[in-house]
C-alpha cells in the first residue's frame, strides 16, 4: 500500500506526521511575501521538512490508514511496515524515492537520507486557491514625489494661520474700539467730588452746585450724615465756633461734612480736634452745618489736603470759601 495520500491528507490539518521507522515530515509556517526583483506576490505557505529522528509510532498515520480503508489498527501498522521497508529499500540501491506533492529522498554521499522539499506545494489550508502573481511597478511613476507634495501643502497648518487670521479679523476692531470709547467721554476724567445717596445732604448740595460751576471748582462730594445722633460728649467736649484761619488769602476750605443736625456736626468737629485740625462750623444759607477742616491758598494744595484725610473722613470735598 502506497501511504503517500494519507500523509498528505493529514499534513493538511497537523504541523508534523510521523512515518513510524522512518522519519517525520514537518510543516512550517512563512508568511506573505514579495520578491521585489521580480515583482511576484507570494500568499502564505506552509512548506515540508524531514526529520529522521521523529520515527517512533504516534499513532496518528496508522490509526488514519485503519479509519480510511476498514481493517483493523494491526494490520493497518502491517501495511505501513511493508511501506517503509520498501522505501528503505529504494535507497538502499541508490534509487531516488518522490513522495508525489512532498518530496524526494535520497541517499548522499555517506549513506545519510536526504529529504528535497517540493516548493510548489502548499499545505496551508487559508491559502487554498491563491497563486503567485507579478505586477510590475508604473514606468517613471515615484511615490516618493507624491508624498512630498502633499508635505509641501501642509493644509493643517494653512487651516491653522487662516483661523488665526480670521480671530485677528474680529478682536483688532473690537480692542480699537474699546480704547476709543472711554477717549473721546469723560470716562476717565478726574473729579474732586465724591457721591452719596443721603438725603439729608441733596437739597445742600443742589444749592452749592451752582456757585461751584461758576468759579469751575469741581463739584463737592455729597457725605453721608451719621444716621443716629452720636452721644454727647462729656464736660471735657468742645464746641467749636471759629476758625483758625480767618486770611482772606485762604479762599479754599476742605470739608469733611454737612449736616442737618448740630449735633452731629459737633461731633465731627470733635473727632477733627481729636486729629489735631482747628475746624470751623460754618451755617450755610439752607440750613446746613458744613464741618470745615482747614483753608488753602490755591485748589491744588487744598486737593491734597483731602486726599491726605479722606480714608478717616470719607466724602471730604474741597469747596470755594463763602
């Protein structure tokens, strides 16, 4: 019996079938391939080795060989027996032994069995029906040009500088005219008053607005009068009544308040004492008590004199002397 076709039948489904007394015939995997001086495809392959040192019975041959013609597992270890000794045999007389879609075997030189694998086989069961093929790459056509084109364009970075053009586009207007704006109004134009929302000093304030305008002095800064009358001092208090300076060179006054109470404008005179200020109380024409800290020359020094005591008397304004 001629076990040739069983053993390619099972090289098919196993990586290694094993002649028993003669030796094992091995798949090995080699994965897709291109031969580039020839152009051709290679699919995947699983080509044969032969190992004479795998000859001890592992069953899977002879128990195929039982299966596929009916006898017994004896007799079909019988058949495979009289198989490999007429192998041997071939050999022996230095005959040439093909293996049809396997291989060749033959004896070298020193009497050693030498296996010659048939290439055109392939027993790798995923590449059934795929054959070598060539395609020839295009006449002057070079891939590397195209991709250099392609660098070339740089489209990301040209989406880039356009977005940050167009973002240019919109905020350069709106920051020229964020700075235009407050330019051309009174927006940052410094004045010496300060508002307040009593209104108990809003008929005093609208009578002096006007005498203000007149002489351009800044508008006085409306202060807010204590809202509860201040207990009264004790018998060391002092009830101020005049002025420390009574030059008529001095024609601005700073003033730290006005109140529709006297009370409360003693207080703050005596606060002002308390500071080391000789202030004047003075009544205007609507009924008021202005509480005036101290008299200037000229506006400028009278400024920062109230600048100096405006954080312990907040609403202070600088005034034309009545």
């Amino acid at each position: 019996m001629d076990a040739t076709a069983i053993i390619r039948e099972l090289l098919f489904g196993h990586d290694c079938v094993i002649l028993p007394g003669f030796g094992g015939f091995i798949g090995n995997y080699s994965p897709a391939r291109i031969d580039k001086e020839t152009g051709t495809f290679y699919p995947p392959v699983k080509q044969i080795s032969f190992n004479r040192n795998l000859n001890h019975n592992d069953g899977l041959l002879i128990g195929k060989i039982s299966v596929s013609t009916g006898i017994n597992y004896g007799d079909a270890r019988s058949l495979v027996e009289d198989f490999v000794a007429g192998v041997r045999k071939q050999l022996e007389r230095g005959d040439k032994v093909v293996f049809a879609n396997i291989g060749s075997f033959i004896n070298n030189q020193e009497g050693n069995v030498q296996f010659e694998p048939d290439r055109s086989a392939n027993y790798h069961l995923d590449s059934y029906g795929l054959e070598p093929f060539k395609c020839l790459p295009l006449e002057g056509y070079d891939v590397r040009k195209r991709i250099s084109r392609h660098i070339e364009r740089d489209p990301v970075k040209q989406a880039l500088v356009r977005k940050i053009i167009w973002r240019a586009a919109v905020i350069i207007p709106l920051l020229a005219l964020i700075v235009t704006i407050p330019l051309k109004t009174d927006l940052f134009k410094g004045k010496v008053e300060s508002t307040t929302m009593n209104p108990l000093v809003t008929a005093e304030f609208e009578n002096n607005k006007k005498a203000l305008e007149e002489n351009n002095i800044p508008e006085p800064a409306k202060v807010k009068e204590n809202p509860a009358p201040a207990p009264e001092k004790t018998a060391e208090a002092v009830t101020v009544t005049s002025v420390s300076v009574t030059s008529e060179s001095n024609d601005y006054v700073v003033i730290t308040g006005s109140f529709k109470s006297k009370r409360n404008a003693d207080t703050q005179a005596n606060r002002l004492i308390e500071e080391g200020f000789s202030p004047e109380i003075v009544t205007t024409a609507n009924g008021f008590y202005r509480v005036c800290a101290l008299a200037c020359n000229d506006m400028k020094t009278a400024v920062v004199k109230k600048d100096s005591i405006v954080k312990k008397f907040p609403g202070s304004w600088v005034s034309k002397k009545i």
